[in-house]
C-alpha cells in the first residue's frame, strides 16, 4: 500500500499543479506556522469507509474483486491516462485493445459521458456546471494528535447544510437554476471517509505545501469508488471536501484547462475553525458557500489574489462589493465579524456568468473576466502569478 502511494505521489510530483484561493483577503499568514513533514514514509496511506466512527448504518465499500481492481486502477489515472492518450496516438493494435477493454470499463462508470476522454473534453474539472446534480464526497483527516470527534463532524454538517442550502436557495430565486447538491452523508455513509495522516496540516498552507497536500489528495481519492458514486447518482459531477480538525486558513485547488487531464480532481480543504478569528469559531457557511463556487468556476474578486489587473479589482469592489468571492466576513469597528448562523453576502450576476449563466454583456467592463467557456479556470496554473 505504501509502496502504491509512493509511486502514485511521485508520478503526480511530476504532473501537479495546485492552486489556492483562501477566502481571506487579510491578513497575512502569522508567524511561525508549522512545516509540514514532506517524507511519504511518515504518512499512513489508509483510507477507510466512516464504519466505525459512522452514525447512520454504514456501508463501507467492499465491492467485489474486479471492482477492487477498477479502483486500483484509478489510484494511479493521472499516469495512466498519459499512457492512454500515447497509446491512442500510436494506434498499435495491443494498444487499441486496451483502450477498447478501458473504454467499456469508463461507459460503465460514468453516466452521461461514453468515455474517461470525453468526460474531460468538458474542460471544468470533476465538478462541472452548477445545474448538475453534483456529489460532494467528504474525507475527514485525522491527524496523530487531532482526531475528529463526532459532534464536530456533525458541527461541519450542519454549517455545510446553511452554506450549501444558501446557494441552493439564491440560485433557484435570483437565476432559475436549479442546484442538487448530494453530500449528506448521514443519508448516504458512502459519501463520507476517514483518513490518518501522521503529521499535521498547517493553519496556512503555502504553496510548496499544498502541491505536497494534492498529491496526498490524489492518493486519497484513488481509494475512494467515485466512479460507483456517480453512476448512483446519475451525474459525472463530483468534488471533495478535506477536512481538517482544526483551525486554518480554507482553500480550493481547481482544474486548468490548460493543464490537461493530470489534476483532474478538484476539491477544497476546508478547517474545523477559522485562524482569523479569535475566538477560533468555527469555519462558516459563508466560507463554504465561497469555496463550493470555487469549484463550479468562479473566481475571487479581492485584489490580493492577484490574477486580474487592478482595474479589474477597483471595478469587482464596486460592482460586487456583497458577493461572497469578494469578502466572506465583514469589518464592524474594525473588528473581524463573521456570521456563525447564515451566509452574509450575495452571488452576483457576475459570480453567476463564470458559472455559465448569462451572456458576455454582463463583463462588458470587466473584460478580463470574460470567458470562451463557462465554469472553467482557462489558462494554466503555472500561468498565474500564486
Ligand atoms: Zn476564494
């Protein structure tokens, strides 16, 4: 096992991209964060269905043998996919074979899509248009000193329920658009996992860190039956929340265009609390609400992200100074405030057009934003300046 993730960590070194959007525009990381330990050896690569820690009737994934194997084999896709796509090109005929023999094997998994390719010709990455119903897979990390308990398991439900229940509401009344978000894993176990990492997440990931965090990802998500998960729900769009049991600084690492098929995944990793707060209150559904879009293609607004020119930010602040990718807390006295209890914000028609709702009009002043395809990163990773 451990030799599998080594390799499928170093296969994705080669590969990885990874990018951040922390919801927080200030302030700046706080000193002395912890380093995090980059030895494979230090890490237990054991992915385990919620059975013991479950509260509703778990069913952890056992599958029967050739499913085992499937999912093996997607442990290692992002190399496997580049020997795919080689192999096409040759079109040798041991090659066509295999790729017949994987093809039937993708038509099974992904409803909707007749192949792994075409399932990423859509260029969004896993979590694809807002309309789709969408499976959000939930993988709790334990850490050696730092075990998620029950109640805050529950606690990160229940804020996911307001955060994610807010976008739901607001798109159906402001935009006739219809979201089905599949993530209550108190209805469905499969939909939650533990993991034990012997080391510890730092509060602010940087960005050697988080390419180190995406490979580990990577792994985790290999062992998980995605693929069985979306043909249960019908869709090919899912997406991954990591959870880590205390306070930090949450982000999403999204799929570039540009960057081909190798990060494919996209997921966010989401804190118990919030490090900016100091009471250390938990992190709030506003913050969910802004990384879920992350997912479906939106974009931060505040200027810190540095992506876009500072015209482009003067005129997000003014045209879009409520949306929650500007701001997910507020200043009153100049006193860091957060909303506990409901999303403080709004999802602006421009928000709204990098999902792929509604026409180029409305970033007519905002060129920069303007998009050839909707709900997508476009460009590469290693084009933007984090
Ligand atoms: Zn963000």
């Amino acid at each position: 096992m451990k030799n599998r993730l080594f390799r499928c960590v170093m296969a994705a070194v080669a590969c990885t991209i990874l990018i951040s959007g922390c919801a927080k525009e200030e302030p700046a990381p706080p000193e002395g964060y912890v380093e995090i330990d980059t030895d494979p050896e230090d890490v237990d690569d054991t992915v385990v269905p919620e059975e013991e820690l479950h509260f509703a009737e778990a069913v952890p994934y056992t599958g029967d043998e050739q499913k085992e194997d499937t999912t093996v084999t997607a442990s290692e896709s992002g190399e496997d996919n580049e020997k795919d796509d080689k192999a096409s090109a040759d079109d040798s005929e041991e090659a066509d074979g295999k790729d017949k023999d994987k093809d039937k094997e993708s038509e099974e998994y992904l409803p909707g899509y007749k192949t792994e390719e075409e399932w990423k010709e859509r260029h969004t990455g896993s979590v694809s248009y807002i309309w789709e119903p969408t499976v959000i897979v939930s993988i709790f990390i334990d850490e050696e000193e730092d075990v998620w308990t029950k109640d805050e398991k529950q606690k990160i439900l229940d804020i996911c329920n307001i955060g994610y229940g807010f976008v739901d509401e607001y798109m159906e009344e402001n935009y006739d658009t219809d979201v089905e978000l599949i993530y209550d894993w108190t209805e469905d176990p499969e939909l939650a996992y533990s993991v034990r990492l012997y080391e510890d997440i730092p509060a602010y990931v940087t960005t050697e860190q988080e390419r180190y965090l995406d490979d580990l990802e990577l792994g985790w998500v290999s062992e998980i039956p995605y693929r069985e998960l979306c043909l249960k729900y019908n869709t090919s769009s899912i997406g991954f929340l990591y959870l880590v049991p205390h306070e930090g600084c949450s982000y999403t690492s999204m799929h570039f265009t540009d960057d081909g098929s190798n990060i494919w995944n996209e997921g966010s990793l989401m804190y118990l609390q919030d490090m900016y707060s100091d009471t250390l209150e938990y992190e709030t559904p506003t913050v969910f609400a802004h990384e879920l879009l992350h997912l479906f293609g939106a974009e931060d607004f505040y200027a810190s992200a540095e992506v876009f020119s500072k015209e482009t930010y003067d005129t997000l602040a003014k045209e879009c100074e409520d949306d929650i990718m500007l701001r997910t807390f507020i200043e009153v006295d100049g006193v860091y405030t957060t909303f506990p209890d409901e999303v403080y914000g709004e999802i602006t028609p421009v928000t709204a057009y990098l999902l792929g709702i509604g026409d180029d009009n409305i970033v007519k002043d905002i060129p920069e934003l303007k998009r050839k395809e909707a709900a997508c990163f476009p460009g590469s990773v290693y084009d933007r300046p984090f």
